[in-house]
C-alpha cells in the first residue's frame, strides 16, 4: 500500500475526465439525429406488419408510411431508405417488377414527397427483391445446373429501375449490387433524363456477409441456391474496399457506403483516409438484432450498448449510418438535450 506516499507524476491524463463539463470539452466525436439514415420498408395492400426478425420495425403500406416519415422527421432523422416488399407472385426471371412505375417503391416516394417534401428519399438499387432467384442481378443458368450473375446485364437493368424511383421523385439512389461499373452508368442515365440533381450513394465496399439474415427473412430476398462471393467482397479485404472507393470517386459517386459498419470499423477508417468523399456506414440486420436480442434477455442495456455502437461508426470516420435504430436513438438523443 502506498500509504501517504504521493507519486511523482506530472502528467495524469484522468484530469480531463474529471467532471461531466471536462469530458464534454474533450470529446472527439459525436452522434446526431442528423447523421441518421432510416432503411424503411414497404409492401402492397393497406396493412403495417411487424417484422418478427427486427423488433421495431415494421412493412408498411404506403397510405401510412408518409405519416410515419413526418413524425420520423419531427424527430430529426433527415433521411429514409426505402425497400420493397414484393409478393411471390410479382416476380419473375428478370426482376421486371423492379421498374414498373406503379410499384410500391415508386408510389411510396411520391406519397412521402407530397406528405412531407423535406424529407430525403433515398431508395435501394438492386434486383433481389423482384427477381424468382433472390440474386440482386440478372441470372444465367446453364446446362450443367451452374449459374452466372450477368454484370453488363444487371447494369442496365439497374438503370430503368433507378430511373423508375427518380421520376417517382426520389433524392439519391443507393446501388446496392455489387456489379463494376454501375455507378458510372447510373450516373449517365440520371443526367441523359436531366435528374443531375439527384445523389449516387454508392454500396461501395458491401462484403458477402452472414449478418444480412434478418433483412432477407422481412424481404423474403434471400437467394434460392447458391450465394452472392461473386459480386459482394471477400470479408478478409480491406484493400480491395481502397480500389472499389477510387473506382467509385473516379465514376461519380456523390457519397461511399460500407457495410456491415461495426464488424469492418478497420475499412471504415481506411476509406477516410484514402478518399474526400462522405461516408456511410450500415448497421445491418445482423448487427442489430445481435443487440436487441441480448437487451430483450436481460444481458446488454440496449440504450447504452446501441449508443457506444453507433458512436463506435462515427468514430472510425463516417458522416452517416443507415441504422434500424434510428427513431428511437433520435428520441433518446432528444431526452439527454
Ligand atoms: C440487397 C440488400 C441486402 C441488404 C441491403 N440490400 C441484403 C443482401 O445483399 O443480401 C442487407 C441489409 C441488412 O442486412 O440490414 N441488395
């Protein structure tokens, strides 16, 4: 025991944690409502659904997902993400169902631009939920039972259907496929039509991850055999991500994703440092659902686990995070105002 005894030490860093007041003077990083992206999803029909796989959230029809995006941007969240729920019936080999401008995305946009114009409306690019396979392009199949995704293909699918969702009146588009030289494509045919003003978030560095299960099992997306290694990346790469990031700066891209956030913080902070441009990170289905189930046995506090989570993103360099927590972490940051 050092009774008494007082260290020579000059240099003690808990000085600057010593008071609520001094820890808000030093902290480095913050979390806002205003870095939020809230991936929503939305189905035929005039009933909301939960979905059992991500507590919380809902499928919503699109008579009420405008009223929802009002008291979503009430609370400070600046941007939505929508998916579409497709019933079996609707989709077919090619995934056409992706740009009919009746479809439940396209009504959706214009219903929450007319509820509410301020919100931004960002919408998924990507073949899965419309196509028979669950693959997010466009698929050959040969004789021999074997398969290809089909990259040029799927490109210009991709590009009807994100012209789809810009007349309907959606802000940015966000590719979620994977498939090389997208962005430069979408970026043509949005200006061909004169939608220059609409963004290009591109899925930049999205891995062949696990945690995806929860979102395909709300979609009803996931792929009928096989997997997605041949256009989603490696999860042991990170110099990849770098290539990917230039490709995507170099061909237009208004802002870069990665995803899964907090399971790839390391290429997160690695993009920054390569690149000028925003970026995002997304807390996927996976991610989530890992916390809310060990907040509903009791393990994690869910208020403060989700928190130090999202922080975590922000910390390692992203603007913004698509996250299903959204508007309860935007009520929560309301509460510690
Ligand atoms: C599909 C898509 C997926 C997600 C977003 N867009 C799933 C996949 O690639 O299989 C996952 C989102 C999540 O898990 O929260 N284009």
């Amino acid at each position: 025991m050092l009774m008494g005894v007082m260290m020579n030490l000059p240099v003690r860093p808990r000085r600057n944690r010593k008071s609520a007041a001094m820890r808000g003077l030093m902290r480095e990083t913050t979390l806002s409502a205003a870095n939020l992206i809230y991936p929503m999803f939305v189905q035929d029909g005039d009933e909301n659904t939960p979905i059992e796989s991500l507590p919380g959230c809902t499928r919503w029809c699109v008579a009420d997902i405008a009223a929802e995006c009002r008291r979503l941007y009430e609370l400070g969240i600046p941007c939505v993400d929508l998916f579409a729920v497709v019933p079996e019936h609707k989709k077919d080999a090619q995934g056409t169902e992706a740009w009919n401008p009746q479809g439940v995305v396209p009504r959706a946009i214009a219903a929450i631009k007319a509820e509410v114009p301020e919100m931004l409306v960002m919408t998924d690019v990507a073949l899965d939920p419309f196509n028979t396979y669950g693959q997010d392009g466009i698929v050959r199949e040969y004789e021999d039972g074997s398969y290809e995704i089909l990259n040029d293909e799927t490109v210009e699918a991709l590009c009807r259907q994100a012209l789809c969702h810009a007349r309907a009146g959606a802000d940015v588009i966000s590719p979620s496929d994977m498939m090389d030289g997208r962005i430069a494509a979408l970026r043509a045919a949005l200006d061909a039509e004169g939608f220059t003003g609409v963004s290009l978030l591109s899925y930049t560095a999205k891995y062949a991850s696990a945690y995806y299960g929860p979102f395909r099992g709300a979609l009803g997306s996931a792929p009928k055999f096989g997997d997605k290694k041949t256009y989603q990346m490696d999860p042991a790469n990170v110099r990849e991500a770098v290539r990917e990031a230039l490709l995507d700066s170099a061909e237009g891209a208004d802002m870069l994703m990665v995803k899964p956030a907090t399971l790839y913080l390391d290429v997160v902070s690695e993009l920054r440092r390569h690149t000028q441009l925003p970026i995002a990170a997304y807390h996927v289905s996976g991610e989530y659902l890992m916390l809310k189930a060990a907040a509903a046995s009791g393990w994690l506090d869910e208020r403060s686990c989700m928190l130090e989570a999202l922080l975590s993103i922000r910390r390692a360099g992203a603007d913004m995070i698509l996250t299903y927590a959204a508007p309860q972490v935007a009520e929560w940051l309301r509460e510690e105002e």
